[in-house]
C-alpha cells in the first residue's frame, strides 16, 4: 500500500529532484526572468495594438505556463511549499518574497487598472467579438503575472548556492 504524503511533502521531493538543478545557477534564473518580462511586454503591446491578431498573442500566452514551472524549478518551488516545510532560511526567504512582491504587485496593479480601462473603453465602443478575446487575454495576463510576482522576484534577486549545498 502506498503511504500517504501530505503536498508539502511531495513538492519538497519535487523540487529536490537532480532535474531542477539544471534551473538553479543565478544567470539561468535571470535569464528566465528577462525571457518571462520579454514575453509579457510583447504579449501586451500585441494585446493592445493588434486585438484580431489572436493568431500571435494566442500561442504566444500558452508560453506562460512553462515559463511559470521553470521559475518555480529555479526557486526550488520556495513560494509553493507550504511554511510548514520549509527550513527557517528558506521560510525567511518566502516571506520577504511576497513581501517585496506586494509593493511591487500594488504597483502593477495599479498600471494594470489603467491598461484594463482603457481596453475596456475600445471594447465598449467596438461591435467586433474580436475584443471579447482581447480583454479576457488582458486579465490572464494581469492575474498569471501578479500571481507568479514572488517567484520572479525571488529568482531575480536569490544569489547562488554555495557549493556545498547543491
């Protein structure tokens, strides 16, 4: 009979995994992040500028969600476990990244309201479906991007492991 493992547990294994290390190294982690910023900011000026070029920002949102687990694989899932199984530097390291991250998520919210009521104001005035599209693309990326906010920041700036602990 299989034992049972509560999700801390088994995310711990996860991110303990020798696979993850290939994500680890602090220009891999930066890279990520500089990847993941780049394809937010084509994602949003083809968002706004081409509403019927589903064709482009429609994949081109799909790439989000790897870009998602890489991160996380960077951070070794650190803003996924929970508190509870997390040693005091890492919980340490948790709680400043969601610190930080919610200074920085109020201020891109706020830039993000802005965007969002100006696409509403085109949608509201258009009579193309196309621009049912481009607001719900909109609040995708605002959502995927404020809820992922700790662990980019966390990537960006964790430095590298000393080498006796990897």
């Amino acid at each position: 009979m299989m034992e049972k493992r509560s999700y801390g547990q088994v995310m711990s294994d996860t991110f303990s995994n020798p696979i993850v290390e290939r994500f680890q190294a602090r220009s891999t982690r930066r890279l990520l992040v500089l990847f993941s910023f780049t394809g937010t900011v084509v994602q949003i000026a083809l968002i706004t500028w081409m509403p019927a070029a589903w064709w482009a920002w429609g994949p081109l949102l799909l790439l989000f969600f790897p870009m998602a687990s890489m991160i996380n694989m960077s951070v070794r899932g650190v803003t996924e476990i929970p508190l509870s199984h997390l040693d005091d530097r890492l919980a340490q390291m948790k709680t400043k990244a969601f610190h930080n991250a919610y200074y920085v998520g109020v201020a891109l919210a706020l830039v993000a309201g802005i965007w969002t009521a100006n696409l509403y104001g085109d949608f509201a005035n258009a009579d193309s479906p196309v621009y049912i599209w481009r607001f719900s693309a909109a609040g995708a990326v605002i959502v995927g991007g404020l809820m992922g906010l700790p662990a980019v920041l966390l990537a960006w700036s964790l430095p590298d492991e000393p080498a006796d602990e990897q």
